[in-house]
C-alpha cells in the first residue's frame, strides 16, 4: 500500500479534477477515472490487487457473458425503476435461484447494479448492456479479446519474445486455434463480424469526432481554400467501411464544397450500396471500390483520410501505403489526414495502452507514439504538417502532406 501522504495527494488530484468535471472541462471525466484507478492501486495491497485482478474483474466479465446469454440485463432494466426480486429474475432467466444470487451479489459488489430491500436494481450501465448492440460488443470482448488476452503470454514463450510481423502467427491463432487471420476468422465463424462491428461503432459513438468544431479545423485546413479548378473532390475517405465518417463530416458540414468519396474493399462497397437500394436512402457522397496498396485513382482531392486504417498494418505496408498516395496529391494543396490513436510516451492513457495490447494480440502490430508516426511518415516520403488532439478523447488527427 502506497503511503498516506501519497493517497492524501491522490484524493487532492481528484477534488481539483472534479471542481473541473462540474465545470464541463474537455478530459476532466478522463482525469477522474484515471485517477480513481490510481487511487484504488494506491490503497490496494499485493493480495488485493491479485483478488481483483483475477476473481474480481475476470468473474465479472464471465457474469456479464451470462447475463447476456440468458437476458439478465433486459429483465433488470424492464423492472426499473421499482426492481425485482430475486426468485422473480430466476424465472424470468431460468436460472437456479442459489446460483443467480451469487453472480448478483458478485455484480452488486463491483457496482454493477445495486441490491435494496431485497430487489435487485440496474445502474446505467447495467442498463446499457440490455441493448443489442452492447451486447453485441461484450461477446466480442469476452470472446475474443479476453480469450486473446489470456493467451499472450504462452504465445510471446512460444515465439521467445521476438516480434513479429505475421497476420497468421499471433496470440489471436494460438487462442482460437485457428490458421485464419483475424478478419477471415471472423467473416468464417458468425456472429463474430457483426460482434465486432458493434464493438467498433460504441468505441466512437460518444467521443467528440475528428470533424467536429474544437478538433480538426475542418474549415480552415480543408474547406476555405477549397478550389474546384483543382478537383471537384474534397475528401476520400479511405477505407471508410459503412460511411460513419463521411455521413457525419456531411451532417457536421452541409454546406460543404466539392464532392464526398467513400473507398473500400467491393464486398464491403457492395453491401453498403445493396442496404441503401433496400432502405431508398438517399447515400449523400459517393462509393468507390479501391485497394489502398494500390494507387490512388482520385487525384488532387483536397484530403485523403485514413480512420484507424494504418494501425492495423506493421510500419512497412503503413509506408506503402502512404506512397501510393503520393503521385495523387498536389502540393501545397492536398493534405492526407491519419485518425489514429497517438500514444503518450511518459503519461499514456488506459485506452491507448489496452488497444496497443490489443492490435499486438490481433495483428501482431501497434498502437504509435508521436515520434513512431513521424518516422513512418519520413520514411514515405511525407512530412507531418500539425498534430490536433482534443482532451479524453482517444485518437487524434495527425496531418501529412509533401515534403
């Protein structure tokens, strides 16, 4: 345990984060999370640390795989605001009711809901998960990334520690027992896509977007100097998979210049034109099919952007496919946009380092630090033009353009 001048300082940081907290401070809520886990380390002996690390956190996620698979967190939610008991939830989920009351009480003890009076009652979060796509999202978790996870270090033995750079030969394959890279194995084994695609969609549904006013300054870098006499085309959003990015630039800016394009694989291409024949909506930018190992086929646009696209890639193919784009822009007027996580060197961030964990147990790749994205962006060829970042938020915008 750490020294009581040392918690005594901590329980300092978090008044001053939460004055800044009730003053809608950008990060503040990042702050006070961050330091509510520094405070809870700091109070925690070994023994502690080692029962929340193991039954603690782990038991909750296999009690939060249950309750997706037998509805738990609908039936909490539904009897809010009054609760229910428990024999009623036993029914309602099939549950023995002496095993159910143990998983309640072990969510209840990591304050995942509440019991009172003998009811059982739901918190925001225990509510969010009562909906599909958090359920969605928490399979993919737990079925996949821990199990990943649990698996690394027999696989980083097994490989003696070296790096490597193969799609095939990661924790990922050994966990899974599987020969596919990560994405055939999930287009292979439904509903492994769709769980993923709904992890992917709440990981970026809160957080302010690269596009928004206070972020990237949309207007000043990409839309005042305009000019269509160089190209009608004012962002390529490459490998833009279902147009999150482009629908929200164009919901952000309506009144945007130029046209908006949309690249990617034709499977993805296709399903995305096929949904919106079915639904007759109206698309609102354009779709192109387009490998970007290849080169790019659109020239002069004002902005090529790459969401979470390079860290998916070790540093060689990021530098290939950064090239490709070169004989595309013009100079002095075409910028290439990376929205990309940006890791901290001295003060990184939970979610920063747990996706670097992440994509090395995926991909055999990772998350970069300012100065591993600059020397990727040199070695194209390219030069680093601004870095915006927007406090709490996980990802910045990093811009390059010619040198």
């Amino acid at each position: 345990m750490a020294s009581k001048q040392q918690i005594s300082d901590v329980i300092e940081r978090i008044v001053s984060a939460s004055k800044r907290y009730g003053q809608d401070e950008p990060g503040s809520r990042e702050d006070l999370m961050d330091l509510g886990r520094e405070l809870v380390m700091s109070l925690e002996n070994p023994t502690d640390f080692l029962i929340r690390l193991s039954w603690g956190e782990m038991g909750l996620a296999a009690m939060c795989k249950v309750g997706v698979q037998t509805n738990l967190f609908q039936h909490i939610k539904e009897a809010s605001p009054t609760g229910i008991t428990p024999s009623s939830l036993a029914q309602k989920t099939n549950l023995d009711l002496s095993l159910l009351a143990r998983f309640l009480r072990h969510m209840a003890s990591m304050h995942l809901i509440t019991i009172t009076s003998g009811k059982i009652h739901g918190t925001h979060i225990s509510h969010a998960l009562a909906s599909k796509q958090y359920q969605q999202a928490l399979s993919f978790t737990y079925d996949l990334a821990c199990t990943t996870s649990h698996s690394l270090p027999a696989h980083l033995q097994l490989t003696n520690y070296t790096p490597s750079t193969s799609l095939t030969s990661t924790a990922f394959q050994t966990a899974l027992n599987t020969s596919l890279p990560f994405f055939d194995h999930l287009v292979a084994n439904p509903p492994h896509l769709d769980n993923f695609d709904a992890m992917m969609t709440i990981s970026r549904a809160s957080s302010p977007k690269w596009y928004d006013s206070g972020f990237y300054p949309v207007h000043e870098r990409l839309i005042a100097d305009f000019d269509p006499t160089i190209s009608d085309n004012l962002l390529v959003d490459i490998g833009g998979g279902r147009g999150h990015d482009v629908r929200g630039f164009k919901s952000r800016h309506p009144d945007h210049p130029g046209k908006l394009v949309l690249q990617d694989r034709e499977p993805v291409v296709r399903a995305l034109l096929e949904s919106h024949t079915s639904t007759k909506e109206e698309l609102g930018f354009s779709a192109q099919i387009h490998d970007f190992f290849t080169e790019q086929p659109i020239q002069h646009a004002r902005a090529y952007h790459f969401h979470w696209i390079l860290h998916d890639w070790n540093d060689d193919a990021c530098v290939e496919i950064l090239k490709r784009l070169i004989p595309a822009l013009k100079r002095g007027y075409s910028r290439i946009l990376l929205s990309e996580i940006v890791v901290d060197e001295e003060r990184p961030r939970v979610e920063h380092t747990a996706m670097d964990l992440c994509m090395l147990g995926f991909f055999n790749v990772r998350e970069r630090t300012e100065r591993e994205w600059r020397g990727i962006v040199e070695r194209a060829g390219l030069r680093v033009t601004g870095i915006w970042s927007w406090a709490g938020v996980a990802e910045s915008v990093v811009e390059v353009g010619l040198v």
